[in-house]
C-alpha cells in the first residue's frame, strides 16, 4: 500500500491516538508511522506479514493497547520493555518460541494473549505485574508449569491445548487466581495437585480433555472443598 493509502488513517490517528492498519497485507512498519510516535494510544497491524518488529517500537511510549496478531512474527524486541503505559497486548496466532525478559518491565499489563503460538517455556515474566488479570497462553507447546508460577497475580490463566503433564502446587498460591483452563492437555488424575482443591481461591477449574474420565475429579481429595467455591460463584451469577 503506498503512502497515499494510508494518508486518511494518519489524519485520523492525528485526532483520536489510534490507528488501525489490519488486513494491509504488510511486511514492515510503514515510514510515516514514525510520525505518529508522540501521538498513538492504541495501534492494530493485525492480519498482516511481520516476521518482526522493528527496533524502532520503543518510541510508542503513549501506547496502552497493541495488536500485532495474526502476522508470522518469529520473536519480540526487547525494546517492547519500553513501552510503559502498555495495558493490553495481543500477539496470537504468530510463530513466537520465546518472549523477551524486558516485558516484566510493562507493569501496567492487565490483558495479555498469546494464544496459538509455539512456546515452549512459562512466561514466567509476566509474574511479578500486578494489574495483570488475564493471562491467556492457550494452543501452545508447554509441557509443565513451574514453581516460579506462586508469584503470578492473574485472575484467569488460559492453558488449554498445550501439552502439560505436570502442574506445580504452588499454583495454589497464586493469591487472585480464580479461573484456571486446562483443557485438552495431558494430565494424569494424579497430576491436580490436592492443595489447588483444598487451598486455593480457584472456583472455576476446567479440565476436560485429559487423559482421565472426569468422573474420577470428583474423587479426588479436596474436590467438595473446590465445589463450595464453584457453587458460590455460580449463586453470585444468578
């Protein structure tokens, strides 16, 4: 798309900070968008080509809302740490193996997904933020989540279709955690740690599509426990 393409959308960002520039078919930032750097709030390059970000993305510091999914992006700067007032980031369904460690430094992240990814390891940088509430790392490659995990202040955390086998039971520390997806991962009956049940704040805990009949979660030690959660929460609803 040539500059002229994008002029109306330029004159719009000018005026209300936000700039969408889906479905263009583009491989790198445009040159102009260099202009917009005091101005932008909120940006959108979704449904594009980028197998990168350019360097030059720590100079959005205005930045509260990001959406870079759906391209083809292979990894993240570090420079992204730069971005401060950053609150919500959308990168799913890329081709990401690995998250830089600078994105600990975004503490004002409260909605993070990066769903259908190829991520291997936890990220466990996003532990320490303690706005974020969503933590969504669904349709990835993970095999187990760590101990480091107690330290994460989420209220949803999204791991369904990964392959885990092994949750650490100090997910029970996880002081806001309400809402835990696992669905369609590999775990054993034996692999739900009692203590989630017993002693966590954990009222909705998805867990069909595992290598167990969901019957047997009913027998588990701990279960009528996490059912008086779950059955307060649904009498709030109603």
């Amino acid at each position: 798309m040539g500059n002229s393409g994008l002029k109306q959308h330029y004159e719009t960002a000018k005026k209300t900070g936000t700039l969408t520039l889906s479905k263009r078919k583009l491989d790198e930032f445009p040159q102009n968008l260099q202009d917009l750097t005091p101005l932008l709030r909120t940006l959108d390059v979704s449904e594009n080509k980028f197998l990168h970000l350019p360097l030059e993305i720590k100079g959005f510091t205005l930045l509260k809302h990001l959406n870079i999914s759906h391209n083809k992006l292979l990894d993240l700067p570090e420079e992204m740490g730069a971005l401060l007032k950053l609150e919500s980031l959308n990168a799913s369904s890329n081709q990401l193996k690995s998250l830089p460690s600078s994105l600990s430094k975004l503490m004002n992240l409260k909605q993070v997904n990066l769903s259908d990814n190829s991520l291997t390891e936890f990220p466990l940088m996003f532990c320490g933020l303690k706005h974020l509430d969503v933590l969504d790392v669904s349709k990835n490659k993970l095999t187990h989540v760590p101990d480091a995990v107690s330290s994460l202040h989420v209220t949803e955390l999204n791991l369904n279709q990964n392959h885990i086998s092994i949750i650490s039971s100090k997910l029970a520390n996880c002081k806001r955690l309400k809402t835990l997806r696992l669905e369609e991962n590999c775990l054993q009956i034996n692999s739900i740690p009692a203590t989630i049940l017993k002693d966590s704040k954990i009222s909705v805990l998805a867990l069909d599509g595992n290598l167990f009949e969901m019957k047997q979660f009913a027998d588990l030690d701990g279960y009528d426990m996490y059912m008086e959660r779950y059955t307060a929460v649904k009498k709030k609803m109603f």
